[in-house]
C-alpha cells in the first residue's frame, strides 16, 4: 500500500502563493477526500501530487521515494480528469490500451488489464462502441478504467462526476466506493467541492480555504466536530446555525449567553480551558435543533416550509437570528405560525469569535 506524504508544500504562480508550507500524510491503502470551495487550492494540491505543476518548496514521497520532481509518468499514478479527454476516434477498447501500448507493454498484459478492468467497471459489453455512443457515465467508466489499466497504487481523481446529472452522480458514487474497496490495496486522493462525496466515500477528509488545511479528520469528525468556524459552516447543508455571545459561569456552571439566549452547556465537552467572559459563537445543526412543545425554551416564528420528500427544512425566526431546522419528511406543520424549541447541550458546537478555533 503507497503512503503519499507532502512536507512543506509551496506552489505559486508568479507573485502568487497558492500553497505555503502546507503538511499532509496520506496512508497507504486510504480514500482521502480534498474538499474545499472554488479557489480553495485543492486542485492546485493534486496537479502537484501528479507532477502536472512544479512546486516552489517542499517535497512530495510516494510510497516511501521521492517524487519531487520526477515526470508524471514515472511517479506511478493514475489520474481521472473532471473532463473525459477520451479519443474521439477510437473505441472503448482503444481508449484503454492507447497508453499501455505506447508503454510497449505485451499483447497479452494488454488485454488481461483491460479485461479486468471492464468488468470491474461494468463496460465490458461497450468495447467496441467510440465515446459518441456513450452515455457520460459510461465515459466517466472508460475514463476510470483507462487510470485502473495502468495498474498503480496511488489514483488521482480531479472533481470526476461533476459534469453529470444527479442520478448518475450517486450511481458512479456508489461505484467509486466499491471499487475502492475491491481495490483494498490501492491508495485514491480525490478531489471535490460537494459535501455529499466528501462525506460518503472518504476514509478521511481534508477541508481546506485558502491553501490552508483547516481539519484534517474522519467525516463523523468533520460534521459533528468540526475544528473552526469555516468548516462547521461550509460542511452541511443547510449550514450550521450560529449565534454571537459569550462564555459565562453562574453559580459554578457554565452558559452561553446573549440578550437573546441564556444557554446552558451541560454536556458540552470544552476542547480546553475557557476564561468565563470570553466572546463565542454558538453552533447547532439544523437536524440537532428539537421542537419541544412543553419544555422548549425559545420561541420561533414560522417563516418558510420546505418539503423535500425524506426531509423538511423549516425556517423559523427566533432568538434574533434566522434558524433553520431540518425534521423528517412526514412531520405536519401546515397551519403553525409558532414553534417552542431548545439546543439539546450534547449537540452545541462552540466556536472562540475572534479566532473561530473550537473551544
């Protein structure tokens, strides 16, 4: 299994840094997720592990050598783009044994690795149709299968199912899983800016702003623990609700308060000490926050009820904020203007409001 390790990673183009210092060890065997907004420097951080840019410091290993600056054909990759770029003219079958045969691998080495990559892709009745005859998902199989033909340990993806509608997105997910657990050997860095990919397929997320890291962690982690104020926010949907006030201890316990809310935190764990006084941001997600008709604290005007099949979100007025809550698709609301609600204290996120760390 080939472990990737990047030290101290810089890339720029000219003046502009888009990776400084950045740290990441990947091990072998491992469906790491690169998640992060447009301009995040995702991208940017895989075309260097695939050698398709030069780096300005640091250096790159791949199962234990030193890949720095070798061509992207020596490093041992295998790399899915977001775009197909299969050849037009040739056939399925052409598509896969175009490189292997510029490699001047045997006729017969040929033809077991395509052979076994079509039926693991489930493209082995397509061999002889051209990309034109395809559906995009098909294309998007030949696209993987040509990277699995090249027999690796180490696999790029480059945000592969944007380019295709919903259904077919969650069809190739659940095939991406299960190829990477057939796979159990190879080791797949994927990159893409869709929480539902990251959450499903990853063994560990790395959620990255501004060529910076900011949690690199299991996806359970992720959502219910995040690490900063930027990835409780970009991570869920709808996004975690946040409110501004301060850490205060009365009569020996501890509570968030504002003008609004006076928040107990029974059973909140602190990540450290926190000075009583201190400015914060509470969080609670949609799914955590609970209507309680007898014992809810905090009234919320009903402003807006979406159903969505399996789920309702409801937006609500409340504590001086807009609160969203997301409920099972079944529940009845039609006709409530007002709502009692409370922030169950095991589920709280508290946020330090001048650093946005998790306190």
């Amino acid at each position: 299994m080939a472990q990737v390790k990047i030290n101290k990673l810089g890339v720029s183009f000219g003046a502009l840094q888009v990776l400084s210092d950045l740290d990441i060890e990947i091990e072998g065997g491992e469906f790491v997720v690169l998640l992060g907004p447009s301009g995040c420097g995702k991208s940017t951080l895989l075309n260097a592990i695939a050698g398709l840019l030069d780096v300005s410091d640091g250096q790159i290993w791949i199962d234990g050598r030193n890949v720095t600056w070798e061509e992207p054909k020596d490093r041992g990759i295998g790399m899915v783009f977001q775009s197909y770029a299969l050849y037009p003219r040739m056939t399925v079958e052409g598509n896969l044994s175009f490189g292997l045969k510029m490699a001047r691998v045997p006729k017969a080495e040929i033809a077991r690795r395509i052979n076994a990559a079509a039926e693991l892709l489930h493209i082995d009745k397509l061999m002889k149709r051209r990309p034109s005859e395809l559906s995009g998902g098909q294309r998007q199989r030949v696209a993987i299968g040509r990277a699995l033909v090249r027999d690796v340990r180490v696999y790029l993806f480059d945000e592969p199912l944007s380019n295709l509608d919903a259904a077919l997105r969650t069809e190739l997910r659940v095939e991406l899983k299960r190829l990477h657990q057939e796979l159990s050997n190879s080791t797949m860095i994927y990159v893409t800016h869709d929480q539902v990919e990251a959450l499903t397929l990853a063994d560990r997320i790395a959620v990255m702003h501004g060529g910076i890291i900011q949690q690199f962690d299991k996806p359970r982690n992720i959502y219910h623990r995040p690490g900063n104020l930027f990835v409780a926010g970009f991570v869920g949907s709808p996004k975690m609700n946040f409110l501004d006030g301060r850490i205060e201890e009365r009569s020996g316990e501890r509570a968030f308060v504002s003008d609004e809310v006076t928040q107990p935190l029974n059973g909140y764990a602190f990540a450290g000490n926190v000075r009583s006084g201190t400015p914060a941001k509470l969080g609670i997600r949609p799914e955590h926050v609970r209507i309680d008709p007898d014992q809810g604290m905090y009234d919320a005007d009903v402003e807006l009820v979406e159903p969505m099949g399996a789920e309702t979100v409801v937006w609500c007025n409340a504590v001086g904020h807009t609160i969203s809550l997301r409920l099972e698709g079944d529940v009845a609301l039609e006709g409530q203007k007002r709502l009692r609600i409370s922030f169950p204290g095991e589920r709280l996120n508290l946020f330090d409001a001048a650093s946005g760390v998790r306190l």
